[in-house]
C-alpha cells in the first residue's frame, strides 16, 4: 500500500473471544453471500470479519471464474459524466491494471458487436478495403507498452488533492494489434498521401486528422490490451493508438480511415476545440511532452521523521526518460532518482528516491529529463514559453508537495495552475 496513512483496519482493536466467535459466524455469512452475478459480496462486513477469522481453521471461498480484488484494496477510478481518473497513487510498476485505466469519451460507450464490426479505409489508396475484425487478427500483430494521456490532464486550484485528482487523466497498457504500416501497405496507400482521418463510431463520431508519417512509424490498430480483448471504454472492438501522441488523437471504436493528401478540418481542428497559445490558435497538437509526478508521499499520506522513500512516475511522448530529479528543498538543489528498468520508449517510467527527512516543514518536487533533453518546466516556464493566457491543455509543469512539520501532505496549488 503507497499511503502510509491508509486505515489499518485491525490496528488497536481488542479481540475477545466473543468477538472472534461472532466475527466468524458473520465471515461464513459474507462469504455465502452470493450476488445474482455469483460474485461474493465483499462489503464492509465481510471485510471486517474476515481479519477476525482464523483462516487455518475456516475453508475459504473455493475456486471461480473470474477473480477478484482482495476486500483489503479497493482501489476505484472518480468519475464524472465524460471521464474518469485513474488512481495513481494506488498503483505499483508501470501497468495500469485495465479496469482502472482512465476513460474519456465525448459520447457515451457504445455497444459494438464484435462479428459486425468492419473498419472501412479508402481515400487515396489504390484497394479501398473493409476489414472485419477477424481480418484484423489475421495480420502479424504486435504488443507494445504505452502510456496514453488526455491534453486536458490536470487539475489544481486546492491543497486537498491527490495525484489522481491533479493528473488521473493518464494510464498505461500493453497494447496488441496491427501496425497502421501494414494496413497502409495492404491498401496501397498513394505515396502523396499525407494526412489520414481516423473516425470512431461513437455517438460522437470523434474524427481527427492525423499525419500519414505517424501511422507509418508506430501506428497501431489495436484489439487488446493487458492481455484480453480492449475494455468496453477503452475502444473495444478495435482502436487506433498512437503512442507518445495526445489521447484524443487515438480514436477509440475506430471504424474508417480516409487518406488524403490535406487535413480534414474536423471538430476537434476547428476553433472550438483547439488550443488557444497566447494570441494564436495552435490548430494541431500532437505530442504529449515530458512529465513526472510524484506518488507518494502525496496528500491524504502522513509522514514520520526518518527515511521516506519518494515514489512517481514519469514518462515523455518523445521518447524515453533520461533521468528524474528530485527535489527536497523546495526547488533550490536537485539530485538524481533511480529509475526503475526497463525504461520504455513513450512509457511511464517508475522513479524512487529515498531521502532522510528531518521533521521541518519544506517542499518536494520531481522533473522530468527524456531522451531528446526536453526538460519538465515550471510552471513560470511554461507560461513565458506560450503567453500568459496559454490556455488549458498540455500543461505539464513541475507539481509541488507541501511537508508539514506535523508530516501531513498537501498540494503546492499555486505550483500547477
Ligand atoms: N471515438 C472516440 N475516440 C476517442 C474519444 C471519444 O470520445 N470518442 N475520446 C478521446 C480522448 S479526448 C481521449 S483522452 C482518449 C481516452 O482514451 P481512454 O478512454 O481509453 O482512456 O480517447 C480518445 N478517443
Ligand atoms: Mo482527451
């Protein structure tokens, strides 16, 4: 468990033996419970009384079809009407187990029969081609590790926030499925053709235009993720995935590919959607730039004086992480976290640095180096770079921890916009 402060259910309680009698009857209870999906109830009581049993003595629930959570971790994604974040502070390694990766969607989850499903790619390719999924499947497939990260992720304005709160808008996966390169070839893509239109099948039909270049260099049409077919939310029967690009580029429910030699002006490319950067509209914004964020500590954690290992993420849409610097006086000097290997490309990368803390109230902070020597800036950095009124999407400054001297954690707000 990251959080040092999370309940420990058992601790100073006193256990009598009427207790541990009852707290038995009620664990048989809970664990006969049985919902109409088969699932055993695993509420509050079972939870309680499962720590009072002896399970040397109690035959626990036999074996399932599908698994389940212990009761102890109960980790949950916060949604709202159009997304939901993923709990980072919860989360261990690099891989967001699947029904906690962020979901953003600008139209609801549609229902998409597997034996229906075709993806249509035609424009400027010599054999317009419908793929069915199985077609799909018959191609060499591939599975990568990505990250994937919504522009609009962050959030701040109060001390009270967990990493989930502020930047819960990015997940990672082991994506399998075909490269965009050997459908583009199948196809015969016109070797003029520049741009492709890449539309879901939503009820928002989310389209984007997106440079032929990517889909040819690491492109991918994927049908599953973390070693199953794609969650519902997450594009299923098939997506499009772009590593390392921003997450509204990589169109979920994917079902047509026109190929042009133009962009296609979409929504998404049209002034009401697209990034306001100073005066200018940025018309399309691909990349997701380097970022990092600390884990723990991190507002609910209390802390104790002593070795506290500080634990994050960080990870770049151009390439891989060079290094992460820490900081545990408030910005002034910085010194080297051990990254945990293997450092993947376009990959959120775990950091760990264990500082010796001497109960005074200061500041911790990480920034992120990737491999082409993009610094994570300030937040003043960023807004000099783009002009105060740089709007709201791709920021992905440095984020600031306040350590009380009563060991509490809270936000720098001030630090993130
Ligand atoms: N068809 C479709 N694709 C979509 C979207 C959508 O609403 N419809 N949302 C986009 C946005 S804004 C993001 S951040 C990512 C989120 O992917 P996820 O829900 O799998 O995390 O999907 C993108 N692809
Ligand atoms: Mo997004």
């Amino acid at each position: 468990m990251n959080d040092v402060s999370k309940n420990q259910p058992n601790k100073g309680r006193k256990l009598s033996r009427r207790h541990l009698l009852g707290g038995m009857a009620a664990t048989a209870a809970a664990v006969l419970l049985k919902q109409s999906s088969g699932q055993v109830i695993q509420a509050g009581l079972a939870k309680d009384s499962l720590l009072l049993q002896d399970p040397t003595k109690v035959l626990g629930p036999l074996p399932s079809q599908l698994g389940d959570r212990s009761p102890f971790e109960q980790p949950v994604r916060k949604p709202s009407d159009t997304s939901s974040r993923t709990p980072l502070q919860d989360l261990y390694g690099t891989i967001t187990p699947s029904d906690l990766h962020f979901e953003r969607h600008h139209g609801g989850i549609p229902a998409i029969d597997p034996h229906k499903y075709e993806l249509l790619i035609h424009g400027m390719v010599e054999r317009p081609t419908v793929f069915t999924l199985a077609d799909l499947k018959r191609f060499p497939s591939f599975s990568r590790i990505f990250f994937l990260e919504c522009s609009g992720n962050f959030r701040s304005g109060k001390e009270q926030l967990t990493p989930q709160d502020i930047c819960g808008l990015t997940s990672q996966s082991e994506w399998t499925g075909v490269m965009l390169a050997t459908l583009f070839r199948e196809v015969g893509i016109h070797p003029k053709a520049s741009w492709f239109l890449a539309e879901g099948s939503d009820a928002a039909v989310m389209t984007r235009s997106i440079p032929v270049s990517k889909g040819m260099e690491d492109g991918m049409i994927a049908f599953a993720q973390n070693g199953e077919a794609l969650r519902p939310a997450q594009g299923y029967p098939a997506r499009l995935v772009l590593p390392g690009w921003e997450g509204n580029t990589n169109v979920k429910w994917i079902r047509r590919i026109e190929v042009s030699d133009q962009p296609f002006m979409t929504r998404e490319e049209t002034s009401k959607y697209t990034e306001q950067v100073g005066d200018k509209v940025r018309q399309f914004s691909f990349v997701m730039d380097a970022r990092s964020v600390i884990t723990f500590p991190t507002f609910p954690a209390v802390v104790h004086k002593g070795w506290i290992e500080i634990r994050g993420i960080a990870w770049s849409g151009r390439g891989k992480i060079a290094r992460v610097e820490v900081s545990t006086d408030a910005g002034k000097s910085w010194q080297p976290a051990q990254l945990q290997e293997p450092v993947l490309d376009k990959a959120h990368t775990a950091f760990r640095y264990l500082w010796q803390w001497d109960g005074k109230a200061t500041e911790i902070m990480s920034r992120a180096v990737d491999d082409t020597g993009y610094t994570q800036p300030t937040l003043e950095q960023l807004k000099e770079a783009r002009g105060a009124n740089m709007g709201g999407y791709h920021v992905n400054s440095i984020i600031s921890w306040q350590i009380k001297g009563d060991g509490s954690v809270l936000l720098r707000p001030e630090n993130i916009r």
